[in-house]
C-alpha cells in the first residue's frame, strides 16, 4: 500500500517487536514559566529544552508485500516513552522521547501532544515552532499539512493551530497574519504569490531576529480564509513521484503566524489639565502581546538509489539533503555546546536560527517507518531526535505597549472632557445672556417709570405756576381797579393791605420751585443709583459695547437733554420770579410814596405781567437732518466742531456723520473742508464719543475712490491707526475698523497703506473680539487680498503677500470657520485670493491654510466661494502635489 504526500494508509496490527538492550538518554523538560511585562527591558529568559516527539507510520501496501516474512525494525513501548530500534536478531537499542506515538494514534492526539503546548505559549507572546522530520515518504506533510476536507478527523497540525488561535483571541482587538513559503534549490518562494520567487533573510543586527520583509503577509479573519491560503499554497509547492512516494515534496514548507493580541498591562498616572488645574487619572496601561508560530515541513531525506531520482529530480535531491545536512551540524553544534554554529551553511539554518538555540519554544516530530529495508534511515532520524533533545532555548516574551490602542482611548477621554467643557461654556454663556436680558429689561421699566414720573411732575409743575401767575394778574387788575392812577388814600390803603398777599403768593411760587429742584434731584440721584446696579450686574464683556447698550445710551443721552431743558425752564422760571418780585417792591415802593404826597402813579400791570407767560408751548417741526445744512449753512455746522463746549461739538459731530451717511452730501462736506475738520477731531481730542462719531463720519466719507485718496494724503491712516490703538469701545473700534476696510479695497493705496500702519491696526482690533468688530476686520483683510490678487493676475505684483508678512496669515487659518457667518464669509474670501498667487502657497500650507481650503471646496455654503476654493488648489502646482502627498482627493 504507497503512502499519499497528504495522507497515511493505515495497516493491520503490527506484530511486536523483541526486547533488546536498553540505551537511556536524558529526557526531562523544561517547565515554561511566563515571564514579567519587564521582559521589555531585557528581564530574564526562561530555558526551555526542544521537545521532540517520534510517530511510527504503518506499513504501506509495497511492505506488507515485500517484508511479509520480515520482523519491523522498530518496536515502540508508548507508555514508557521509549523507542526499540533492532540492530539484529539478538540485539536492539533503546531511546527515551517526550513522546513516542504509534501507528494508531490519531490526528488530534498529534495535534495535543506536539502542538497545542507551543501553540499556548504563541498565544501568551512567546515565538513557537513547530517541525516535521523525517525520511521521505514517513508522513510528515500528512502530520502536518493535511486539510482534512473530507475526513475533518484528519485534519494536521497547521489546520488544527489556527483553529486552537482563533478560538482563544478577541476578533475586536486581536489580528492575525500569514505567510507561507517554500525553500526551494536554496531560493526563498512565496506560495501565495508565484511571482514573488526570489525573498532576502534580513537579520538584524542589533537583536539578531530573523525576518523575510519581502514575503506576502495576509492577515486573516476566519478559519474558512486561512484553509483557502493553505489549498493555494499546497498547490504551488513542488513535488513529484519518487519510488519512495508518489508525492515526494522537493522543497521545505514554512508557514509564519504573526498572532498580536491586546492584554492588560501596568497602571500608569496621566496628568490631564482642566480649568487650570490638574487631576490625576488612573489608566490600565494596555499591552500588546505578539507571538509567532513557525510550522515547518521538511522534504524528506532519501537516498539516491533507493528514490530512484534523477535528472533535475536528482540536483532537488542533493539540495534537500544538503540543507538536512547543514541543520543536523548545527543540531550537534548545539548539543554539544559547540563555541561556533554553522547557522550561515544553508538558508534552511538561517530561517530555524531562533528555533533552534534561540528564543522560540520548538516540538519536533520525527516520523519513521516500520521496514527494516530501512533501518539506516530510520537510525539516521532516531538519532536527530535525539540530539535535538538537548538543544536548550532560551525563551522570551515579545510584549510592549499598545500605543495604538492607548492613544484611541486618550482621544476618547479628550472627546468627552472637550464635550463637558462646550456644554459648560454653553451653560456659563446662557446664564450670562438670562443676567444681560434681565437686566435690561428692568432697566427699561425704571427708565420707562421714571419718564413718565418725569413728565407728570413737569406738567403739574407748569400747571400750578400758570395757576399762580393767572391769579396774581387778576389780584393786580383788580388791586388796579380799586386805586386808579388818581385814587384816594382809602384805596391806597386797600392797595397796601393786598401787597402781603402778594408776598404771599410769590412765597408760595418760591416753595413750589424749590419742590420742583428737590424733585429733579432726587430723580437724578435714582438713575444714577440704577446706572450703577446696570453696571454691576452686567459681565464686563457687555458693559462695554454691544447694540443694545449703545440704544441704552442713546435713551440715556436723550434724557439728559430733557434734563437739561427743564433746567432751562427752572432757570425761565427763575427770571420770571425775580421780576415779579422787583415789580411787586416797586408796587410797595408807589405805595408808600402814595402815602406821602397826594398822587398815585398807577401801574400798567396787564402789560408789564403778559410777558412772562411761557413761549414754548408750541415748538413747532424740526428739520430734517437731510436738508439741515441747506438752512443753517454746512460751514456753519463745520465750524461748530471747533466750539468749546463739548456737548456742542458731539451734536455737530453728529450732524456731519449723518450727513456723509448720504453720497450726495458727502462732495459738500468735502470741498467745504469737513474732512480736514473730522481728521483735526481725530488728532486733538481724547472725548471717546467724539473720536467714535468722528470716525464713524470718516468711514462713510471712505467709500468715495476720491476720498480714500484724500483721507490717505492728508494722514488719515496714521490717525486711525492711532484712534485704534487707544480705543477700548467695541463701536469705537467698529468704526475705525470700517474706515480702513473702505481703504483696504483700494488698488492704489496697497502699499502706503502697509507702510503706515493700517495692516498691523487692523490686526491690532481683534483683540476686542466683539463679533462687528471682527467682521469690519475680516472685511479689510478680504478687500486687501482681493486687490493683491487682482495685482497678481495682471503682472504688477510680485513676492508674498503683504498681509503673510504682517502676520495676518495666522488669525484668517483661526477664524476660517468661524460660528459668525459673516466673518466666516470674509475670511473665506480672503483665504482663497491668497491662495491665487502661487508663490503664497508654500507659507499656506506651513500655516494649516490647505486643510481649510479643502473644506472651503466641500462644505462651504455659498457656491461661488466654494467654486473658486476648487478652482485655486486645483490650478496650483505646489497644492496639487501636497494634495497627491497627503493622499487627499478635491
């Protein structure tokens, strides 16, 4: 019966063997230990000897015909583990293995007894191999190979290994990759790729760890996958028909498991920094544990007249032999503890360095025949055995840290602190906007309150004095009446006894004024109490700027100029008193000397009382702001900027801004010399609300091309640039920042612009980082870049952007996606006409600007934006080969 490449005939019951002379040779193993996670810094190797193993294969058809008459040459004893080997007749040896398995032993008792120890150790990190040797035809690839298709019993050690694996690791954390190959005529091959026919052993020299970087690594998720590799690998292995077999493998098999898995490891303190402080977290350390299982089929040794090879069979023969030959001299090398192992003879020796004296845990099957037609042979791989017994390896764990999976798990934990943070910062920003709100509501009712309290006592008051005027005018018309000019002394005396009873009245009128001035100071003692609670209760943020507050202003500013005309009124009032009164001692006065002689000059009192009624009762229709300077004269209005009084020059200040607001007016205003008026402003005074006025007036008047022209020649960036760096207001810098804007998307001014200042104050604004603020400066930055780029394109621009070499670059990459719209706009725009010159493209990349261009192209909601995103970096040579580098895809 001929014994298959892939498989064993079994036959009958063998007859057993005589006793012969016993031959004892050492046989005790090595107990694995695991080593510590130190092993990293080179901790102590455990030794662990090669466990070797022999299997009798049954006799085959030929020699149950052939060694009919013939006692088996070998007789084992499996209980005792030992091995009879007849030299004759009379005398036989006896060897002693880990493991001595008969003819009826099955496929899954191989498997535990040779395998499935090294197989545990891959799985705890240590390198395993696992090796088949013997004489062709002996079923080495049956142990070893077999797939077991039809017969899942018969399945061999490789098939078996990974099934063992796969049933012991996490498919979440754990992978696993193969390689097989094959040692052909001394040439390295890939049995899963055929083209790859010609691998180098790289050794490296500081560890001396043996790798083959050229062979196909297939990583694997399933048993199904992995027999699929085996069936493509049996299938370029070389083999042919010998006399000794009928599939003789003419090259050494070697399959390569890299097994990786993912364990616990030390606790290791990651300092993480919240708010300012730190807290100490405790992470378990995860360890990646990579072990490699080596399964290696040997071609058989054979002997040339017996194998009958020859031809290019007979050359594969003398090479398989050879590289036998070379391993079995560094087996001896080892087992005697020989200074020098030949380990560079063959490649063979080279690829088994680590299983053989080295740091692997390594079983070996040997596997013989019963025919004494060869005992030689037989003999020759009894003996193998037994000197690779006494090779010693020294076995190491292959563990590290899991950085992968470590840096997963930190990202995660900054995920989730990132998260908390924004819901926090969410939190604190509602809670300040519920406080703003709040506030401003109460303080619209008082001030609402207030007016109308305001407004009430004011008509009472002119009420009650119109009141008393009307009757002291009929007490004089009717004290008239009674004492003509030419009366008696009777009357005179009537006279004189109603003059107390205007003292009376004009007492009285007295008391009410004093009512009135106690009143107004008790209402400006209130606002000025809420102002304050305003301030206190509002985030400092707020206090300073925002549309709301400058409305509340505005409310504030008008009521101080109600205030101011009720003191007017008070001071009107005043004067009346004070004639009325000398008019009322001049009446005394007549009196008195109408005592004294006969005559009485009577007084007109109709007239000399009508003219202190009130003259404001109908105030008529304001002017329009429009056609203001029309009627009063817009150098009139000019030269009240340079007035004394400063609340007479905020008002004219504001009248101009107003009227530059429309175009028509601002030709006027320039030729009559309200720009150099607005500039002197912006140079001389330190009011903030006038320079903030003043500012805001030079911004309209920037919008006319002829202006800018002006405003830059008569110093004006300088004086801007200034206003910016001492402004703190949010809409002082608003309008500064929208005056230099305008002068941004001048082509002619680019350069002096630069050159005086105006790119770094414009920089220089975000620090306020209100939204108007930061969008009049996103809008310079915009026009600026879109002037360059339209230098650029015609040819009279050269070099880098002045804006990269003012810093600019930094903040655009910054606000490029920013949550307002409308500076997220200008920055995008500004971002893609950089990008339009090619020699911006170096600094744009160093600067993070290329990851917010691809954005731009994909996510950016305006289509003409994203169209000229596109456009730039795909026009670019120097983006298009970062993009190509990057791997990345517009």
């Amino acid at each position: 019966m001929a014994s298959g490449r892939n498989g064993i005939q079994r036959g009958p019951n063998l007859r057993p063997s005589s006793s012969f002379k016993s031959k004892p040779t050492p046989s005790s193993s090595s107990h694995l230990r695991r080593s510590s996670p130190a092993s990293l810094a080179g901790a102590d190797a455990v030794s662990a000897r090669v466990r070797v193993a022999v299997r009798l294969r049954p006799r085959n058809a030929e020699e149950l015909e052939s060694d009919a008459d013939f006692a088996d040459c070998v007789e084992l004893q499996p209980e005792l583990k030992r091995l009879k080997l007849r030299k004759n007749n009379w005398d036989s040896d006896t060897y002693e293995f880990d493991e001595v398995l008969t003819e009826y032993a099955s496929q899954k008792r191989v498997y535990e007894v040779v395998a499935k120890p090294v197989v545990e150790s891959v799985l705890e990190g240590y390198n395993g191999t696992v090796m088949a040797y013997g004489q062709t035809g002996t079923g080495k690839t049956y142990t070893l190979g077999r797939l077991g298709d039809e017969d899942t019993s018969a399945r061999g050690i490789m098939v078996r290994s990974l099934e063992d694996i796969f049933s012991n690791i996490s498919h979440d954390t754990d992978t696993i990759s193969v390689s097989y190959l094959q040692l052909y005529m001394e040439t390295i091959q890939d049995l899963l790729n055929p083209s790859n026919d010609n691998i180098a052993i790289v050794e490296d020299q500081k560890t001396g760890d043996v790798s083959l970087p050229g062979a196909t690594v297939v990583e694997i998720r399933d048993q199904q996958s992995f027999v699929e590799l085996l069936r493509i690998g049996e299938s370029q292995r070389f083999a042919a028909n010998t006399k000794l077999n009928t599939e003789s493998s003419r090259s050494h098999a070697i399959l390569m498991v890299q097994v990786r898995r993912s364990v616990g490891g030390r606790e290791t303190d990651f300092a993480l920094e919240n708010n300012g402080s730190s807290s100490t977290n405790n992470f378990k350390s995860p360890m990646l544990r990579k072990g490699k299982l080596v399964v290696v089929d040997l071609a058989g040794s054979e002997r040339i007249h017996k194998s009958g090879s020859e031809g290019h069979m007979l050359e594969e023969a003398k090479s398989i032999n050879l590289s036998l030959s070379a391993l079995g001299k560094c087996i001896n090398a080892l087992a005697e503890n020989s200074s020098h192992v030949p380990v560079r003879d063959s490649k063979l020796t080279r690829l088994l360095k680590d299983s053989f004296g080295g740091t692997s845990r390594t079983s070996l099957v040997i596997t013989i025949g019963p025919s004494p037609r060869h005992r030689a042979e037989t003999a020759s791989t009894v003996l193998f055995g037994q000197r690779a017994m006494k090779v010693e390896n020294m076995l190491k764990i292959k563990e590290e840290f899991d950085y992968k999976s470590l840096s997963k798990r930190l990202e995660i934990q900054l995920e989730k602190l990132v998260a908390e943070n924004e819901r926090q910062q969410k939190a604190y920003e509602d809670e300040v906007e519920r406080i703003r709100l709040e506030a401003q509501t109460r303080i619209s009712e008082t001030e609402r309150e207030f007016a109308e309290a305001l407004k009430e006592e004011k008509m009472k008051c002119q009420m009650d004095y119109m009141e008393s005027i009307k009757k002291l005018e009929e007490k004089w018309m009717l004290n008239q009446q009674k004492h003509p000019k030419n009366g008696l002394v009777g009357g005179t005396h009537a006279a004189q006894d109603d003059v107390p009873t205007s003292s009376e009245e004009v007492s009285e009128l007295k008391r009410l004024l004093q009512n009135e001035m106690n009143q107004r100071k008790a209402a400006e003692a209130e606002m000025n109490k809420l102002k304050g609670r305003l301030l206190n209760s509002m985030n400092p943020e707020l206090a300073g700027g925002g549309p709301d507050i400058f409305n509340l202003e505005k409310v504030l500013e008008e009521e101080s100029q109600q205030k101011k005309k009720l003191e007017e009124e008070v001071m009107t009032l005043r004067s009346q008193l004070s004639r009325l009164t000398m008019e009322a001692t001049q009446a005394s006065s007549c009196i008195d000397r109408s005592r004294v002689g006969n005559g009485f000059t009577g007084l007109d009192t109709t007239s000399s009382l009508r003219h202190l009624q009130l003259g404001d009762g109908n105030d008529g229709e304001r002017p329009s702001i429009s056609n203001l300077h029309e009627k009063v004269g817009l150098h009139k209005i000019l030269s009240l900027l340079e007035s004394d009084d400063p609340n007479v020059r905020i008002h004219a200040v504001k009248v101009v801004a107003n009227l530059a607001a429309e175009e028509a007016n601002q030709e006027k205003i320039v030729e009559a010399g309200g720009l150099s008026s607005l500039l002197m402003l912006l140079r001389s005074y330190e009011d903030e609300t006038i320079r903030r006025i003043a500012a805001g007036a030079v911004a309209n008047l920037a919008m006319n091309e002829f202006n800018q022209e002006l405003i830059m020649a008569q110093g004006g960036i300088g004086l801007l640039a200034m206003t910016a760096s001492d402004a703190e207001d949010p809409q002082t810098l608003r309008m500064v920042a929208g005056a230099i804007a305008n002068l941004c998307g001048n082509d002619k001014l680019q350069t002096r612009l630069r050159s005086e200042g105006g790119i770094k104050a414009l920089l220089g604004m975000v620090r306020s980082r209100h939204p108007d603020v930061l969008s009049q400066v996103a809008r310079g930055i915009a026009n600026f870049a879109k002037c360059e780029s339209r230098a650029a394109t015609q040819g009279s621009k050269h070099g880098r952007s002045l804006l990269i070499e003012d810093g600019a670059l930094p903040w655009i990459v910054q606000n490029a996606n920013n949550e307002a719209s409308l500076i997220r706009r200008h920055v995008e725009l500004a971002l893609c006409h950089l990008a339009q010159h090619e020699i911006n493209a170096k600094d744009l990349i160093t600067g993070g600007a290329l990851w917010e261009l691809v954005r731009i192209s994909r996510d950016c909601s305006r289509d003409d934006i994203r169209a000229l995103a596109c456009r730039t970096l795909t026009s670019s040579p120097t983006f298009l080969a970062e993009l190509r580098r990057l791997r990345i895809e517009v």
